[in-house]
C-alpha cells in the first residue's frame, strides 16, 4: 500500500495520467466531430407547401430539393382530381436530402360500390343511406302505386340498376317513385266457372264491385250454380278495367257453353 501512495505521488504517474486524459478528451472530439460529418448536422431543406398543388407541380418542387416522393390516392366527390389535399412532412419542417416525402392526392377515377338494397324504402330513407354510399339522386319521376314515395326503381345511365350493381362513387342516379293513389287500373278476373260466392270473392280482391246478377234457365240449385257469363268479358282486348269497376254476371246449373 505504501508502495502504491508513493508511486502516486511521482512525476511518472502524473504525467500518465495527463497522457490518459488528453486522449479520452481528444477521442471523444472526435467521434463528435465524426458523426457530425457522418450525419450531416444541421444540413437539410425545408419541405416545401404541397398541399393544394396539382401533383405534377408538387413533383418538380420536391426534385428540385432533391427529396424523393410516394404518392397515395384517394377519392373525394367534388374535390379537383390530381390536387394533393395531404402531405407528411408537414410544410416548413427541416429533412435531409433524398428523404421521402409522403403525398395524397385525389384519384381522377371513382371507385365502384355495390349499390345499397333502397327498394321499397321511403325517399327520406333511400336518400340517407345512397349519401353513405357517395351516391346521388339526380331525377325523381312518379308512378301509380299505394305507397307514396316509396322507391320502385332506379336508373343508371339509361340502364335500370338492381341490388349490388357497381355503381361508380359519387354518381347521380334516377328514381321511380310511388304517388300513393294507388293503381287506376287493375286486371279484370275471369269469372265464368265460379260460383257466386267464388266470383264475388275474387271481384273484391281486385278491388271491383259485383254489378247485376242474372239467371239463365232453370236454376233449381243455386248454391252450385255457376257462373256462364260476365259483363265486361276478358278478351284479347280488354284484360283491365278501372278501379271500382262493376261486373255483371249469369248463372246457370247447365255447363257453361264453349265459346
């Protein structure tokens, strides 16, 4: 232990130690000064302002600075295609040559969506879930129907549209719609064969009246009579009537004739 006190207090040690210090200093100068050349140290370039830039444009700015570029896309309805609406850096911010810079901009095509099940839903309804979609409703045209405004058909282009038909985002499309009064003309049902309680039936499911009821021959069972002739009759000409219309009709228990 006294040998070590001793050697400590020689001149050989201190001038050691100062040898040891000097080059832990001067190592450490130079890593610093290594790695500011090796990083480049407050070197680099402004990103400039993209956003709102047509994408060529934004482009040549971003050359010109020697920074690299990724371009994403996205669609956006009424928004100018090709115009960047993001970028990442952030205008102003300070990054190093050939870094990359991370670009959005609006696609000029549409994407295609499956077009939403609106049938036999109400305008208001329809109309809330096509804005989910990014459709539009361009023209509305009416028909006879018992529901008012609800959705019967719809169009595309000319082209009638069903469920799930791709249908470009953001596009307009037609709609038929009910009127709520109903249709003024209804199928006339053919009677003849039925019996009075069958026909007057089927004339209320169509929603026509039962108008004169007649008898030809001798009808001794009128429960299964049957019904030989109506008026109006069911032919090539004339297959439909007018809502409440009234249908006249002749029983018989003989068959009908064969006409």
């Amino acid at each position: 232990m006294s040998k070590l006190l001793s050697y400590l207090k020689t001149s050989t040690f201190r001038k050691n130690l100062i040898i040891a210090i000097v080059s832990v200093f001067a190592f450490l100068l130079l890593i610093f000064f290594c790695l500011r050349f090796y990083t480049r140290h407050g070197e680099g370039v402004g990103v400039p302002k993209l956003q709102g830039l047509p994408v060529g444009q934004a482009i040549a700015l971003l050359e010109e600075q020697g920074l690299r570029y990724q371009i994403d896309s996205v669609y956006q309805i009424d928004r100018t295609p090709g115009m960047v609406v993001e970028q990442d850096p952030d205008a102003g911010t300070n990054v190093k040559l050939n870094r990359t810079i991370y670009l959005t901009i609006i696609t000029l095509n549409a994407p295609d969506v499956g077009f939403p099940d609106i049938f036999n839903m109400s305008y208001l309804e329809a109309r809330a879930v096509l804005s989910n979609y990014g459709i539009k409703i361009a023209d509305t045209s009416y028909t006879s129907d018992i529901m008012r405004d609800r959705v019967l058909e719809v169009s595309f282009r000319g082209k009638t549209i069903r469920k799930g038909d791709p249908v470009p985002k953001g596009s307009s499309i037609a709609m038929v719609l009910g009127d709520g009064k109903g249709a003024s003309e209804v199928d006339l049902p053919n009677l003849v064969g039925l019996s009075l309680p069958e026909a007057i039936f089927a004339l209320k499911g169509s929603s026509l009246n039962p108008g004169s009821i007649y008898y030809e021959g001798a009808v001794t069972d009128s429960v299964n009579a049957r019904i030989i002739k109506q008026y109006p009759t069911v032919s090539d000409s004339l297959s439909k009537v007018a809502i409440g219309t009234s249908v006249d009709m002749v029983l018989s228990n003989d068959p009908a004739p064969v006409e």
